[in-house]
C-alpha cells in the first residue's frame, strides 16, 4: 500500500523536519514558495506562483492546504493514500501501519477531533483572546455563516487540521476540498489563521457519507509516529493524559463519525 505525505513550509515558518525512519512505501512532498529548499527525503516542489512576499504563510499554506493535489508530482499523486500535515510534526517511524489500518477498515478518511471546544464562535474567542488573532476574523465568519448560508447553530463539533488522511483521488474528497478553497476564497479569509471552522462546516455532510474515522490528538501530540514541535521552534509538546480525554464523545457525535484513540494503530 502506497501513501503520499504533504506537508507545506512558506516564508520560512517552519522547518523541514527530516522522518527519523523513511518509508519506501511512502513518498514525501513538501510545496514550498523556497527554490533552494533541498532535501535526500522530501521531494521539493517549488511553486514559483507562490513566491508573492504579500502574501503570508498562513494564506499560502491555505491556499495549497484545499488543492495541493493539483501540484503534485506523477508518483505522489497516483498512490493509495494521501496524509496533509502541518510542517509543526515530525515523522517517527513509518505510517504504514495507520494507512494498513485505515485501509483494512474501509475507511475514506480519518480527522482529529478538537480536543477541547465544539463550539465554533468559542473557537474564535480562544484564537483571539489567547493568540490575538484579529477579531476581524470572527466577525467575518459570522457575516458569511449567519449572514449569508443562515447557519444558526455554532455547536456542531470542530475538526482540527494538524493533520488529515484522505483516501488518495476520490472524487467525493477532492469536492470537500475544493468546496473549502472556494469558500475561503468568497469570504477572502485565506489570510484567517483558524481555517478549521470553515473546513469543519463543509466536511459535516461528507463525515456522513464517507466512512470517516475520527482520532485523537494523541497519534500527534503522544505516540511512536510522531513528535509534535511548536511552529517555527525545536520546542516538543507531549501530551501525557488519557488518550480518550482529549477527544470527547460528544464531539464525535456531533460531526457524526466514528471514534478511536491511537490505541487502535
């Protein structure tokens, strides 16, 4: 079984960080805005389209986060599966395992549950008040999710974004995500730095239709395949608490897929 691994480094926010143990069942791609990012694991695709110093990070990363697949060499795009990570992780052993799992299930995809909110406007008061993010953002969102879809009820569950696993070219997946791109580019909010609230309201239908394996942050944050560093630093947060805390049941049922911890990997 063959996976592709996405992951993005813009303006120089992050770093590369090099998988401790490589793959050969993997091929790994990192999109970048930097021609002379080289590396003897990830292959490099310098996207010159990208190179706009206005532009930040966060809205290139975005940007390339709802149609990276558009990029991609022949040999990442045409594997079976597709995992999007933030370049915040570090791989630790081979993923093979968690795709075989994914795979053996008849799985479509698999999303982290938000560990600690499932309430979207709460989400924004967090970013704004603990990160200070521009309250603008919020007020963006709520313009166009009240404003012009008429969504009433923020409480749906959230979904995190650190990292996905998407079954590679399906058809109903690659609709998602362009779905997302095309609402962020409408609401002119690639530049908002908490995309997960406008990718969350879009993937609610399709967790319903695909076969959608809901995790915790524990594969990321507590677990043999993966250290997880604060953008941009060699600073390592571990979680060290239940692997069920993190991921309340409410918050699966709410976006209506089925639930794990990493124990099932």
């Amino acid at each position: 079984m063959k996976y592709t691994v996405v992951t993005f480094l813009f303006n120089g926010y992050d770093k590369l960080r090099t998988p401790r143990i490589v793959d050969p069942n993997a091929v790994y791609v990192c999109l970048t805005d930097d021609p002379r990012l080289e590396s003897h694991v990830w292959k490099c695709v310098y996207l010159e389209q990208f190179a706009d110093k206005t532009l930040t990070g966060v809205q290139k990363t975005y940007m390339l986060k709802y149609s990276f697949w558009k990029y991609l060499p022949a040999d990442a795009r045409y594997t079976d599966w597709w995992i999007v990570m933030d370049g915040s992780l570090e791989i630790q052993e081979s993923l093979s395992p968690v795709i075989m799992h994914l795979e053996n299930n008849g799985y479509d995809m698999a999303l982290s549950v938000h560990p600690d909110r499932t309430d979207w406007l709460k989400e924004y008061d967090a970013w704004i008040e603990q990160r200070a993010m521009d309250a603008g953002n919020k007020a963006r969102f709520l313009e166009v999710m009240k404003g012009e879809l008429g969504i009433e009820d923020f409480n749906q569950g959230l979904v995190e974004c650190t990292i996905r696993f998407y079954r590679a070219n399906n058809q109903e997946i690659l609709h998602m995500l362009s779905k997302t791109y095309d609402l962020l580019d409408h609401a002119n909010q690639f530049k908002d730095p908490n995309d997960q609230c406008y990718f969350t309201y879009i993937c609610k239908p399709f967790i319903q239709r695909l076969k959608t394996l809901l995790f915790s942050r524990q594969l990321y944050f507590d677990s043999r395949y993966f250290r997880f560093y604060l953008h941009g630093t060699d600073r390592c947060i571990r979680w060290n608490g239940d692997p069920y805390k993190d991921m309340p049941p409410l918050a699966a049922t709410r976006l209506g897929g089925e639930q794990a911890c990493i124990e099932v990997f």
